[in-house]
C-alpha cells in the first residue's frame, strides 16, 4: 500500500506514560499527516517497577513477568482509545527500554503479541537493535522522521526533542547533517520534583518552581564536569549515565538547598548541557531551533535556552501544526511503516553505523 496510517506508541525514559499518536503516510514522499492522538498515566505500581527494571534493580524472572504485564498495558490502552485512533493499517511499539549501551547492546520491554492479538493489526517493534548490529548506537532514530517532516531545503533547522532525555537533529537544507543526545533534558528535574513533593507534583509544571530558585554554581558546574559532554558526536545517552548513580553524586549537596534551589539548579543543568552542544558541535548553527517533547512546555526552560542561544530563533512543533507530545510516537509510527515497505530507517549521521538498514521486527497473529 502506497499510503498507509500508522499508531505509534511510546514512552520514553520520564516514565510520564504512554503516548499513542496517529498519522497518515505516503510512501512516495514519505509526507506525513498528523491524525490525532491519546495519552496514558502508568498506573502508580506498574511506574515503580518499570523505574526499578531501568535502574537495573531487577532478577530475569521479575524482567520476564514485568515484560508480559507492560504488553497486557499496552493492549488494555489500546481498548480505550477511541475508535477513529484504532482504525490503522499497522502500528509502531516502541516498547520501554530498561537497558542501552549504544553499540554493544539495548533491551525495550512490553511483549508485543497482546497488542497484536487484541488490535487483529501487524506490530512493528524492536526497533534499536538492528542499527546496532550494523554497528551503531541504536539511537537516536528520530532523525528519520524529524528529516521528513521538518527538513527545509532553505534553512538550517535544529529538531530539538526534550524527553526524558534531550536529542536533536540537526537538518541542513532538507538533509540531516548530525543528531545526538546531547544529556537529561527533563528525568532528572522531574525526579526531583517528585522525591520531594512524594509525588504530589510529578514535574516542574512551566518551570515555576525552576524560576523561583536560584542556581548553585559550584554544583552545576562539577555536573557539567560528566565526560559524556566532551565526547564527540554520534553518541547517545540514558539512565546509565544521568540516572541513580549520577544524582547519588549530588543527593546530600541537593538536600541542603530548597527546593526551588534544587530544581533552578537541575534545570540550568540541562540548559547549558544544550548550549554547549550546539556550541561545540552544531556547525553550521541553526536558523531556527523547534521543540518538542515534554520539556516544550517548560516555559522557563525554553525561555532560559532562548536567552542563551540569542541569535537563533526558538519555536516549538505546536507553531509546525503538531502537538508538543505527539513527535516521538509519530516517528516510530514512521519507521513501523518503513519496516514494511522495507525502506532502510537509521541514519549513520545520528548513529554512526556502518549502513543503513531495515528497522524493526514484526508480529502478526
């Protein structure tokens, strides 16, 4: 089929739930069309566990049975959407990843076959290993999509996602010239928020809490200190690097400020870990920077990167027509489609492999 519309579902390393986004595709040009969408909480319990599973604080049995549990959610979800969003051809699992070490090896869960039995559609998923067995990272593989759908032929754009993690994808008149993590963007602020409100508050809503505080610059500037930020592009980064171990570093300096102090000091963090990646590596710089991803909603956060980056114009997808949470589902809803057209879906620029190559594996039942 030359047009084909797609579900992806993600959930990203925030753990702020599941996203099941809608598009239409054609193959030709690989134009795609924003259909709708609709997101899910984790439920309290099943949250605690997938964090354990990514701290790695799980034996294989409690991996397997979260696996199964995480599937059955997915599937469950599925059933509540409205029935415009389950009319699709095929859809796109990203899974939750609980372990990445870019081209060695990477681990997303949630077994696929509940969605395949419950939806009667293809499941496309397990998307990251293919590109490391072709030597890459295994990510980012948003890049594809961002080219797609947001490269211009007269400008120099920056595709910047703030998840869990913050990625961007540097497109150069149409054509992606670099994309990379370039560290947290909003898993550690949002750990914070919810260790010390005990969950009260799941994140920093706006940056308010952020705008109130004021920044520890000697903790800040050990934090930058982290060798991931003077390692050259491809590169990719997760809990591995910024979860457990790395605020443990800081937790007793963290517990002597307040917490506004607290949440001005990690979300600066994250701030000038972007300026300096686009600093240090984007070249040529970007006309115009446009987020995506949760963190676009912290007005504080895009508002202190838009002052430090001056000279560039600073967007959000919402001024392109798509909403802010919607990026990171319609990619892998995307690739899904690539993965059945057999259309090659990593870019070596953004991981480094050695080529291109299919993404994906699927079930059908």
């Amino acid at each position: 089929m030359a047009i084909l519309k797609v579900l992806g579902i993600m959930s990203g390393t925030s753990l702020d739930g599941v996203d099941f986004v809608k598009i239409k595709i054609n193959k030709t040009r690989l134009q795609c069309e924003y259909l709708g969408m609709e997101s899910f909480t984790f439920p309290s319990m099943l949250k605690k566990k997938l964090l354990r599973a990514a701290q790695h604080e799980m034996n294989v049995a409690e991996l397997s049975l979260l696996n199964h549990e995480l599937g059955r959610f997915y599937a469950d979800c599925f059933k509540q959407l409205p029935k415009a969003l389950k009319m699709v051809d095929l859809i796109g699992l990203h899974g939750q990843t609980v372990f990445h070490q870019g081209k060695v090896a990477t681990t997303q869960i949630g077994e696929p076959s509940y969605l395949a039995l419950t939806s009667g559609k293809k499941i496309v998923s397990n998307f990251r290993s293919a590109d490391i067995a072709a030597g890459g990272e295994g990510a980012p593989l948003a890049p594809f999509f961002h080219q797609a759908v947001f490269g211009d032929k007269k400008k120099i754009v920056s595709l910047h996602n703030l998840g869990g993690i913050s990625n961007l994808s540097l497109i150069v008149k149409g054509e992606l010239k670099l994309g990379f993590d370039t560290g947290p963007a909003n898993m550690l602020i949002d750990e914070e928020v919810r260790r010390s409100t005990h969950s009260s508050q799941l994140y920093d809503k706006e940056g308010k809490l952020a705008s109130r505080g004021k920044v520890n610059i000697q903790m800040l500037a050990e934090m930058l200190n982290h060798p991931y930020f003077a390692m050259k592009p491809p590169k990719s980064c997760g809990r591995e690097q910024f979860g457990k171990e790395f605020y443990a570093k800081f937790e007793k300096s963290l517990a002597q400020l307040s917490l506004e102090d607290r949440v001005a000091t990690l979300t600066e963090f994250t701030v000038q870990s972007i300026v300096k990646a686009y600093v240090k590596f984007c070249s040529p710089q970007p006309n115009e920077i446009v987020f995506c991803g949760g963190g676009a909603k912290n007005k504080f956060l895009v508002k202190r990167i838009d002052e430090e980056l001056e000279s560039i114009k600073v967007s959000t997808v919402e001024d392109h027509g798509w909403p802010t949470q919607s990026i990171e589902g319609a990619a892998f809803a995307l690739l899904a489609a690539c993965c059945v057209w057999k259309i090659p879906a990593n870019l070596p620029k953004a991981t480094s492999a050695k080529k291109k190559v299919v993404l994906g594996q699927i079930t059908e039942l």
